[in-house]
C-alpha cells in the first residue's frame, strides 16, 4: 500500500513569502515544480521526487526571507550551468 500523496499545489510559507509545489506528469512519470518569484521574475525548478522539491522550497523561502535573493538566483544559475 502506498502512502498518501498530498492535496495539490503545497503551499510553502515562511512570513511573507511562499513558494507552490505543483505536480505533473513528465513521460508517465512524476514531476514536481517549485515555483517562486525573484523579484518580478517568476522561476520554476523540476524535481523528480517530492522530498527533494519540499526541501528546495523551503531553502528559497527562507533564503528570500531573510533578504538572500541575489544568492538563490545565483545558485540557480550554477545548478542549470553543471
């Protein structure tokens, strides 16, 4: 028996910013996209698995809490560079 899965878009709030995890369906498989804004931008990244999306969503929302965008949208830029 498989757990449950979670009631769609999850919703990721620290003070007053959130991110949207949304599910898809990539080729018959799974996908998870965590959308955010930067600024006026708005940025979607793709996770093959749901622990890891909630993680990353969680890192952006602190990070832009706490006045690091520069940073995330730095390391967003390394990540798709590799």
């Amino acid at each position: 028996m498989q757990p449950e899965m979670p009631q769609f878009p999850i919703t990721v709030t620290r003070g007053s910013v959130s991110a949207k995890i949304y599910r898809h369906q990539n080729k018959g498989y799974p996908e998870f996209k965590v959308a955010y804004y930067v600024g006026d931008r708005r940025k979607l990244e793709s996770f093959a698995d749901l622990e890891e999306a909630r993680k990353r969503a969680k890192d952006v929302v602190s990070g832009i809490s706490d006045g690091d965008h520069v940073t995330l949208t730095l390391r967003a830029r390394f990540m798709c560079a590799t």
